[in-house]
C-alpha cells in the first residue's frame, strides 16, 4: 500500500514538473513572440525613410535631388571633364562598390575617371594621394576623409584650385556646403544602428548580455552608427544588457576586432551577442566566435560584405545587419559633381535609407546593394 501511495507521489510531482516546465516553455516562446512582432513593426516603421542628420546638423535630401535633365546631361557631356576618387579606404565590398557606381555613372556622364587612390585609412597617405591627384588637374573630386581635421588643409588646397568636391559619409573640419564643396552624400548611418538593433533583439528574443565593438576614431558616420545601436537598444529592449564595449582605430580592423572579442567572451562567458560596426570587424569576431566555440553567439553589424553574407545565408552567427547601398551612393555623388560643372545648385547633405537584411532575404538585398546577382558561392551557402 505505502509503495503504491510512494508512485502515485511519485507520479503527481513528475505531471506537476512537466506541467511547470511546458509553462516555462510556452512563456519563453510567448516572450520571443512578442519581442519579434516588436523588432518587425518598428523595422517597418522606419522603412524608406532617413534617421540620420548631416555631419552640421543638415535635413536630408533623396537622391532624386541629384537628377541630371537631358538637357543638362548635354551640358555635361560637351565639357570633356575629368574626375578622381579619393578613397580613405579600398579593403571592402562597401569600397569597392562605391567605385563601382561612380565610375559606371561619370561613363554615361561623359566624364573621364583619371585617378582613383586608396590611403588604408591613414591620413598622412591621403594628404599625399590629394597633392598627387591635384597634378592630374581633376575637374571633379570625390573623396570621403579618413580625418575631417588632419585633411583639412589638403581639400582646401584642392577646392582653391578649383576641384568640385563631393564628399561620402563625413566633411573636413571648417569647410561650407556651397561654398567650399558641392554636397556629402551618405547612407542613413544612424539607421543602420537602429536597424542592427532591432535585429539583434529580435534574434535575442529580448533578453541577454551584449558586448559592443565600435570604432575608435573621430569618423562621424561611424559614431552615427554606435549612436543609433545603443540608443535602441538600451531605450526599447530594457532586458538587454551592454555589459562591455572596446574601441579598434585598425588599419587591420579585423584582427583587432578579433582579439577584442576574445576578451569580451573571455570575461563574460554568458555573453549571447556582440555587435560589430561594420562588416569587416563583425568578421573578426566570427573568428573569435568559432576559436571560443561559440557557435551560438549572435552578431549584428552594417554593410552587406561578401564573407558576413555568406554566414546570414547558412545561418551562422551573423544574425543581421542594416545595409547601406554604395553603388547608388556613387551614382548620386557622380551626378552632383556633374551638376556642379554647369552651375546647378546642389543640397548640402543627400541620404540614402537603410536596407535590413536577414537570413531571408540576403540574396535579394545582394542584387539591390551591389547591382548584380549575388556571387555563386553565397546562392550556394543559403540554406533553406
């Protein structure tokens, strides 16, 4: 009788367990739900549109702004003008792609590309790459500054010369729209921090210890960027902790992100996420990730670059990321140096929107970003 009485316990505490741990489970799932349907709306929410001010406060303009008449294309074609790219930095699917667009666009504008340099974001190189573009006697120049102080005196020079300048993302220190150049042209970088967020939490389910790895240096789209993570994510996922953050300045941005993940996973072993500042540090912490064996470690980032693409499409780490387009930033900065040639006022500060991207539609986000169809080896890493 009592070993009866004992199973029938027995039997009762294992349904009481099971009912509380089926409880549990449907609680977490209602949770994840919920913070899911929170990360889609406000991602919905800010589709199409531009968070992000210009680096002196400007109010957007679209792209559209940029647009060439036919008959203002003819005046641009009859001036048989030249045009340099100035790059802070070629190491990336972002840089390259930037190109890509200003070259394809300067070609159906008539405009002749006489230079295009790369100064592995140092700025000493890109003072020197500016004085040797000068010698070729460009009619257009368009540059983004690896440090909107240290270059300063070097645009000044170009623009007193006479050189239109268009800049991306960032401006160097005490230059005016209108006056000393033509327009900056960026992507919505404080968009892409809120974009990245909401990714991040929806993979997250709302909940966790975060670490941050942000760029270490006075780069003004950068800073839009962590802005925009950070801000989101303490403002709308509160049981999401950022429990540690380091600065890289690089030029080897992944490897320095590397090692500093290394130290994030190492002091915080329950670490379920780290958001990188774009695509090329976020791959040094998919190293740290797998040399840690931390296959489950969630990582956002921005900028769609070949190799975190390839880990969205086989579902690996990379959670998601927010896009910027670069082949269309370079076609409306080609077509304001242009405007520029035949007087045409141009806006102080033209955006582009962010583009979210996940495991689901990294294929399609490839052909918007670059142009063309996403490369065989990623088509054939997307598992579905």
């Amino acid at each position: 009788m009592k070993q009866q009485l004992r199973l029938a316990a027995t039997a009762v505490t294992l349904a009481l367990v099971t009912a509380a741990c089926s409880a549990s489970t449907t609680t977490t799932t209602t949770q994840d739900s919920g913070v899911s349907q929170k990360a889609e709306a406000a991602l919905a929410k800010i589709k199409g549109q531009v968070l992000s001010k210009g680096p002196n406060g400007e109010t957007p303009s679209p792209a559209s702004a940029a647009e060439l008449t036919p008959a203002e294309l003819a005046k641009v074609k009859a001036k048989g003008a030249t045009a340099a790219i100035v790059m802070h930095y070629g190491g990336n699917d972002w840089a390259t792609a930037q190109v890509a667009g200003l070259r394809e666009e300067f070609g159906k504008l008539g405009i002749d590309v006489v230079a295009v340099t790369d100064a592995n974001f140092k700025p000493d190189k890109q003072v020197s790459d500016l004085e040797t573009v000068l010698n070729k006697k460009p009619d257009i120049i368009v540059s983004i500054p690896t440090d909107p102080v240290a270059t300063a005196s070097a645009y000044k020079k170009a623009a007193a010369a006479g050189a239109r300048l268009v800049f991306m993302d960032n401006v160097p220190q005490g230059m005016k729209a209108g006056k000393d150049y033509v327009s900056v042209v960026s992507a919505d970088n404080f968009g892409n921090g809120v974009t990245s967020a909401h990714l991040m939490a929806k993979a997250l389910g709302g909940k966790g210890e975060i670490g941050l790895v942000f760029h270490e240096a006075d780069f003004f789209v950068t800073k839009q960027r962590y802005d925009g993570f950070k801000q989101t994510i303490t403002k709308d996922y509160p049981d999401i902790k950022i429990v540690e953050e380091k600065g890289i300045a690089g030029p080897d941005f992944a490897g320095d992100a590397q090692s500093a993940a290394n130290a994030m996973l190492s002091k915080h072993p329950t670490l379920a996420g780290i958001w990188g500042v774009w695509d090329v540090p976020a791959e040094g912490i998919m190293a740290a990730a797998r040399a840690s064996g931390r296959t489950d470690l969630k990582i956002a980032t921005e900028d769609l670059g070949k190799n975190v693409a390839i880990a969205l499409a086989k579902n690996q780490l990379v959670v998601g990321l927010g896009a910027q387009v670069p082949f269309d930033q370079g076609v409306t900065e080609a077509r304001l140096g242009a405007g520029a040639l035949i007087g045409k006022k141009a806006p102080a500060y033209v955006a582009l929107s962010a583009l979210p991207v996940e495991h689901d539609n990294v294929l399609e986000a490839w052909k918007q970003v670059y142009h063309q169809d996403a490369p065989k080896d990623l088509q054939d890493s997307f598992a579905k």
